[in-house]
C-alpha cells in the first residue's frame, strides 16, 4: 500500500500585490508536488525561481494565493500553529540574535515556541552537541563563523523534535569545509527518519542531499526526479566543453551542428559544450574536422545541464 503523502500541492500560487498599484507578481504559478515521510525532497533554481516564496507558504508563515496545500494532512490557512508546532524552519537569512550568546539563542527560541523550561535545558545539551557547538555554548554569536551561525540555526529549529524541517539555501555562501560539515548534518538527521524539505541553487548540494528534485524556473517546476532520473531523461551521459577564441564560438557551433556532432551543441558566451554519448569520439570528431579549440575538457552530465537545457540559461547568475 502506497503510504499517504506527508506534503501535497496542487496549483500552488503566490501573488504579490504591491500597495503603489503596480502589478501583481506571480511568484510561484500553480505548482504540484507531493512528498513522504522521510523523503529529502529538493527545490533546485536560480534566483527569484519562487524556491523561498514556496518554502514560506509550506512553513505557515505565508499564505498561498491559490491552489491547495496539506501539510501533515492539515491546511496551512486553518491550522498554522498546529503546523508549525511540527516542523522546524530554517530560513534563508539566519535571524539569530547576535547579542546573544549560542546557549541564549536556543534557549529564547524554545521560550519563544512555548516549551516547557526544563525540557529546553534537557535538549539543550543534545542540540549543541549535534551542531558542533559544544565548546561555544557561551561565545555571543557576533564572534561565530558563517558555518557556525547556519548549525547554530539548525540546531534551534530541531527544539521541538520536528517531522520535517525546511532548510532555505543551507549552505549558501559558506566554504567547501563548512558546507560538508553541515551536509553530514542533514544526512545524520535524514537517518534519524525527519524529512528534509532543502532549496538551494546549488547542483552538487541537490546530488548529494536530495533524493527527488524539483527544477524550479520562472515560479514553475520545469522537471521532477530523482538527480540520475533527471540526467538520464534531459541530458546525455558525456559532456564535451570546448574553448576558442571568444569571436570564434558562434562559427564552432554553426559548423558542429551541420556535422551532426553529438545528440545536441550549446553555444554559450564561453564555449561551446557539446551532449554527446562518448566524449572522447566526440573530440576525435571535432579534429578530424580540422577545429583546434584551445581547451577541451570532457566530463560526466550534470544538474546543472539539465538546467541549462530546459531553461537556456545557467544556475548561476
Ligand atoms: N514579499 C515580496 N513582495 C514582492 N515580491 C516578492 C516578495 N518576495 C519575493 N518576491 C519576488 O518573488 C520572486 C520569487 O522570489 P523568491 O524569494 O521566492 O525566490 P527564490 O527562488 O527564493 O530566490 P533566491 O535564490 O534569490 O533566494 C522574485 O522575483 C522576488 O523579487
Ligand atoms: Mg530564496
């Protein structure tokens, strides 16, 4: 028996209505997903893609405009409280209290969720050892690094035990280091059976945490699927980048295209990227049309392909 769906969405929308009579903005337009419990479920897009407008709807913090929502089989519009007594958010902007040191932020923030004071020091050690944070339990949290501020943020929306936790761009803007530390985090509480609800723009980060990704472009789903699914549907497995001279691109592309090279050519304003099945061949094709790029590099598809080839545009802006 297939289990029920902890989250479901149907045609979610948000509008924003602006207050000077400028026109609504359509920030998310009527997406459907649904995921189980103990599921890490991603939500992959560039900038204003809708990730975080999604996420705010989800975590009861901002009403949809249109389409259906049940979270934990209630409806966000009637049951917030109850919700988000179940769930802990992670938003994308840390909102600690700097003044503050790490113990005090926990322990306001369970204050703040209406829990009992002897359970917040009960789970207080718990929490700290979890993030790492044991050894700046005092330390204010102005003198933490960003690694350490983002734990510090997880660590205190796991106080009141949450099914799932939304995690708003966990990693953004931390070093390679801190962004694994943090990922073995999310893997541990993964294990631990809470379902993981991740946004990011990052491809590597949607790989490595996510076991099913929606694409987000434009506040709609442009593709769903596991990471390889994903691959394995838009892109082929071999990718063949090829350098010249920057003027020289848009001629290297026209010629690779009449010659049927690969399954699809690229034309991007640094190179030329050709999908083909067998890289290697690919290239041996590209000389034996007497082109000498400048570099050539071949590689496995990625996310970021995919991206690429269902919206023409990169990840990163
Ligand atoms: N409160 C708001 N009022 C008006 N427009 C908003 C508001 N919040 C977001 N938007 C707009 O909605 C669109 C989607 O924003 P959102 O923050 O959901 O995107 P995002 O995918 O999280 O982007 P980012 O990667 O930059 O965090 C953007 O164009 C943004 O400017
Ligand atoms: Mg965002």
């Amino acid at each position: 028996m297939e289990e029920t769906p902890i989250v479901v969405a149907r045609g979610l929308t948000k509008i924003y209505r602006s207050r000077d009579g400028a026109p609504a903005f359509r920030a998310v337009d009527g997406i459907d997903f649904s995921f189980g419990r103990g599921e890490a479920f991603g939500f992959l897009g560039p900038n204003g893609a809708g990730k975080s407008s999604t996420m705010r709807m989800l975590a009861a913090i901002s009403p949809a405009s249109g389409g259906s929502l049940e979270v934990l089989g209630m409806d966000p519009a009637l049951d917030g409280p109850r919700i988000r007594a179940r769930i802990g958010v992670v938003p994308q902007d840390d909102c600690l209290d700097r003044e503050l040191s790490v113990r005090e932020n926990i322990l306001v923030y369970g204050r703040y969720f209406g829990l009992r004071r002897d359970l917040i020091r009960e789970r207080l050690g718990e929490l700290l050892a979890f993030a790492q944070l044991e050894e700046k339990a005092d330390a204010q949290v102005e003198v933490l690094s960003g690694g350490m501020r983002r734990r510090l943020t997880i660590a205190r929306s796991l106080i009141n035990r949450p099914e799932i936790l939304l995690l708003d761009e966990p990693t953004t803007g931390l070093d390679p280091q801190a962004r694994h530390i943090l990922w073995d985090r999310l893997y541990r509480l993964k294990q631990d059976g809470v379902t993981l609800i991740i946004t990011t723009h990052y491809m590597d980060e949607a790989e490595q945490l996510c076991d099913r990704l929606a694409v987000m472009d434009g506040g709609r789903i442009v593709a769903e699927g596991s990471p390889r699914a994903l691959i394995e549907a838009h892109v082929t497995r071999e990718v063949l980048e090829l350098r010249f001279s920057v003027d020289a691109h848009a001629a290297v592309a026209e010629r690779l295209r009449d010659r049927r090279l690969g399954e699809r050519v690229e034309l991007l304003p640094d190179r030329v990227v050709v999908y083909a099945h067998d890289g290697e061949a690919a290239l041996a094709q590209v000389h034996a049309a007497q082109l000498s790029p400048i570099t050539a590099l071949v590689r496995r598809a990625t996310l970021e392909d995919v991206f690429l080839k269902l919206t023409g545009r990169s990840l990163i802006d």
